[in-house]
C-alpha cells in the first residue's frame, strides 16, 4: 500500500536497518526504543544511536502514538565513545 | 476470565521454551511476562550453548541433549536465532591448569564426549591471534552458540502465530490456590488468569514468584560483565576461554592464577566469542551484587587487562558498549527443574546460573514431559525441587 512505500528508506546507518523491519518489530512487539534495537539492531552500531535513536523514537511515536516516557531512550552503556581496549587498561595493564 | 491448561510465568530463554514445548504438547498455555519479552538476563549475557564448561554428569549430559533439541528447533520454527555449532577452545597458561584440564577431559571423553588435549601449536593453529606463550589446552566439538534474545523472540512469534496466548507487560502479583493448595491460577495488574498448571520461569526473580505460592528458593543474583568491540576483521573463529574460567564458575577448583590483583578482586576469566554482526562479545566475571547491573569501570578494565593478556590484538580495537546481567545462581550449581510437592500444579523451572541458554531447550522439552505426566528424556532427580527441603521444612539461605 502507499502508505509503506517508503519501506526501504533506511533509519539506522550503522547497522542498515530500513523503516520496514522497524515497523515489523513494533507489529512483533516493540514498544521501546530498545525493544526495537534488539529486533532490528537499529542503535547497536558504531555510533551506538547518536544518529537514529530519535527517528526511532519518532516511528513508535507515529506507529503507536504512545508518550515520549513510554517509548524511552535506550540505556546509556559506557563507554559513551569507542576507546580502545589498551587504553582502558592503564597502568596495569601496559602503556596508556 | 480466561482459562487455560498451563501459565508460564517469565519471557526469557526458559520461559519461551517452556511455554513452546508445552504448546507443542497441544496444550492452551499462556506467557506472562511483566515487561517485554526476553528483557531480563536473557538480553544481558553472553550467546554460547556449551558442554565444555559443565560438571562431569547430569550437568553435562543436559548441554549435550539441550544442543541435539536445538538441532531440531531450528528445523521446527520458521524464524532464524543464529544457532551454531562452532565447538569451544580452553587454553591455559601454566602446568597445573593442564593438569586440571587433562583430568578434566579424560572424565568427559569416558562418558563419551569428543574432547581432545591440544600443545601450543595446536592452539595457535586454530587461533593464530592468541598469545605465543600459553602452554596449551583442549578443544571440544560438539559446543554451539546462539542469538540468546532471538531465540526468545523467534518461539514468540511462532506462537503467537499458532494461535497461543503472549501476555506481555502483565506482572505477575500473586497466586491462586484452593483450599488444598492445589494451583488455581494468578492474578496480575491485568486481571486473572486461571489454570491448573503454574510454571515459575522467573530467572534470577524466581523466589519473588516462589514466594507467592508460599515456596522458599535460595537463588542468587550473580552479576557478570559483557564487553563489545566494535565490527573487525575476525580475531576469533570459535568461543575460546581461560581454563580458569572453570574456577571462576566454581568454588571447588583449587589452582592458583598468576593475576593482578584488579582481575582477582573481580572474579575475571577472559571468555571471547564472535557474533554474527562481527563483533566480539568479550568478558567475563562472577560477582555477588545485588539486582545491580551497572557497569562498573574497574570490572571493565579488568575484563580487557584479561583480555589483552590472551589476544595481544585486543589492545588496539575499540570497545563501544559493555553491559551486566544478574545469572539466577544456586549454591549447589543445578538448576530446580520440577514440581513443588505440597503446591500440586506449581512448577519451577528456574536457577540456571550461567547455563540458562545451554539448557533452555532441554527443561523447556522436560517441563512439558513434567506437566503432561510422561517420563523425563533422563532422570532428573537431582534437579527436584525437594532436595531443597529437609524434613519437610524448607532450608532457609
Ligand atoms: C554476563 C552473562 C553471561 C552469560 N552467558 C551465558 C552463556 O554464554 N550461556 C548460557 O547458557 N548462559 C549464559 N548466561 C546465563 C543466562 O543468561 C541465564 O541463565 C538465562 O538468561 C536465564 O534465563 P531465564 O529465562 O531463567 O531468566 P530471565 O531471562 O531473567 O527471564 C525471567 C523473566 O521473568 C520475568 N518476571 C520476573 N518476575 C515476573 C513477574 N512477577 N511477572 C511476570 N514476569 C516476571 C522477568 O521480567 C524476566 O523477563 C549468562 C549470564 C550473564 C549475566
Ligand atoms: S545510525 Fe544507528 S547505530 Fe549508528
């Protein structure tokens, strides 16, 4: 139907992900920003969201209607930026 | 009012599979799951489906049957979760621990299964990333990985498809039961459902649910860390783990590990795994914490310090998420798998520690065996709710 022709724009860079298999998680169940990451991998990408997490939320929010409470931000995992493992380790572990 | 023949309460990995076996059985079941489905440990831990890291015995003879029933899941459900055998690769790194894994192997390969002692050329042949200087350690083929949260969401939806009830965001508040404690039902916030067939597949949140039918269980939450690295070329082809990680698991193993003292403090054993979206899942540690799942910076510096210790390459790779979950532990190590004898129609599935994907398939496929009233593919009275009790009183942690 019209309405999905735009089914294959894609939303999530990182991961190529389209607005299709995002409006198949939510009929699969997703409520939430990460309710939808785990279906699609949308927001598990390299830049872990920065770039598609509010499109996301704006397809629940056209999809469901549902408050901005209820569909939420993903969780904040650290790091907030990619660090490498060796500079983790500091001291311990070698040079920084 | 609806009624039903069996309630799962839980949507992670063992309630998912409860619930499909007992669907397959032809049964009216329903799952209930308080938020979305698999939004509990069963999304915060690692992917692998092993025999290798289990107990000589009923431990492991419940991995290898889990994996041959995974075998045939994929074949029976029509959605993909990323099974796959890949086997497991121990290595160690000082004389004792290969002494341990020799004694170790020679157990399981006398029951039967195909694990085999491996020299540092064998190791780095299979894994020319590791570390030059580690002394050896085993292989075991028959292990296998999975997509832990897919697999949830794959049996889902080919329920729902098939007509089966999924109850998400409904919690669980209490449990019916008539005068002669027989199960009855449970109420939620969403109104009662009722059944002669309760099943308690709440994970690390399974004494909650216990109590409710007047049941003690000593699980535990036991936190552990996952690190991600970002998509790189493939420093890995198979799960490979420190022997020690056997010691980090259980108390028993007695070897002393040449550690800093951040990875001691932190019950750190390096684990590393490939997933299908090119990652690398690394970890890992045992701690007791609380519900708590923050990630917390010296768990995470340890876990790459133990890292880089065993794959040098690590230290130039970047790290984009880390993550914890709680496993539901018990102090004897083996899951409660059964009825509870005085609450006719209630069942636990629940206490899987580290194992709960492993074994997901197996207790789904027995908990179904449980509840129709046929027999068990093997005995499991060792998984009885009742060795809790002594004298009929319940043991209290
Ligand atoms: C870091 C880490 C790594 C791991 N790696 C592995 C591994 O590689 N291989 C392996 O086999 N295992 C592994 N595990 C263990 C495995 O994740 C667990 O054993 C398994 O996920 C437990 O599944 P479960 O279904 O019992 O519990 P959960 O997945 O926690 O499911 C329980 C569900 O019950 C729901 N619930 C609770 N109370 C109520 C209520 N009142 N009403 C309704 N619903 C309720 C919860 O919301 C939850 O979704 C790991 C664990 C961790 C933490
Ligand atoms: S665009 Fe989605 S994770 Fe980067």
């Amino acid at each position: 139907m019209n309405e999905h022709r735009d089914d294959d724009v894609l939303i999530c860079r990182c991961e190529e992900v389209t607005l299709g298999e995002i409006r198949e998680a939510i009929q699969n169940g997703a409520r939430t920003v990460t309710g939808v990451k785990r279906r699609t991998r949308a927001g598990m990408g390299l830049c872990q969201g920065r770039t598609c997490e509010r499109l996301v939320q704006q397809i629940l929010r056209a999809e469901l209607g549902n408050a901005p409470e209820e569909i939420g931000t993903s969780t904040v995992r650290p790091p907030v930026r990619p660090v490498s493992f060796g500079s983790l380790v500091g001291d311990e572990g070698g040079k920084l | 009012m609806s009624a039903f023949d069996a309630i799962v309460v839980g949507g992670g990995v063992i309630g998912t599979q409860a619930a499909y076996h007992l669907f397959k059985e032809g049964l009216e079941v329903a799952l209930v799951e308080r938020y979305d489905i698999a939004d509990g440990t069963s999304s915060h831990c690692d992917a692998v489906v092993l025999i290798g890291d289990k107990m000589p015995g009923i431990d492991t003879e419940q991995g290898y049957a889990s994996i041959q029933r995974f075998k045939e899941i994929v074949q029976e459900v029509p959605y993909d979760f990323e099974f796959k055998v890949r086997g497991l690769l121990y290595v160690c790194e000082t004389e004792p621990e290969m002494e341990a894994a020799a004694g170790y192997v020679a157990d399981q390969v006398r029951d039967g299964y195909d694990m085999q002692m491996l020299d540092t050329k064998d190791i780095l042949a299979r894994e020319p990333y590791l570390a030059k200087d580690l002394i050896g350690g085993f292989w075991s083929s028959a292990d296998a990985t999975l997509n832990p949260y897919k697999l949830c969401y794959a049996l889902v939806n080919h329920m729902r498809a098939q007509g089966a009830k999924i109850y998400d965001r409904t919690n669980v508040t209490g449990v019916l039961l008539d005068e002669k404690r027989r199960v009855k039902g449970v109420e939620t916030d969403r109104g009662t459902l009722l059944a002669k067939n309760v099943i308690n597949c709440g994970g690390a949140w399974a004494p909650e649910l216990a109590r409710m039918a007047g049941c003690d269980l000593p699980i535990q939450p036991r936190k552990g860390l996952c690190l991600i690295s970002e998509k790189a070329f493939p420093i890995c082809s198979q799960k490979v783990q420190e022997f020690g990680y056997m010691m980090s698991k259980f108390e028993g193993i007695n070897f002393t590990r040449n550690v800093s003292e951040r990875v001691a403090r932190t019950n750190v054993a390096m684990v590393i795994e490939p997933t299908d979206a090119d990652n690398f899942i690394l970890g890992g540690n045992r701690e007791f914490k609380g519900f708590d799942i923050s990630a917390e910076i010296e768990s995470i510096q340890a876990i790459a310090e133990r890292g880089i210790r065993f794959f040098p390459i690590l230290r130039e790779m970047n790290l984009i998420r880390a993550y914890a979950g709680v496993r539901p532990y018990m102090p004897d190590h083996l899951p409660v798998v059964s009825e509870v004898d005085n609450v006719p129609g209630y069942y636990i599935a629940a206490g899987h520690e580290g194992d709960g994907i492993s074994l997901s398939a197996i207790t789904g496929k027995m908990i179904a065996q449980l509840v129709t009233g046929k027999p068990t593919d093997f005995n499991i009275d060792k998984l009885k709710y009742s060795r809790l009790q002594k004298g009929g009183k319940s043991i209290e942690q």
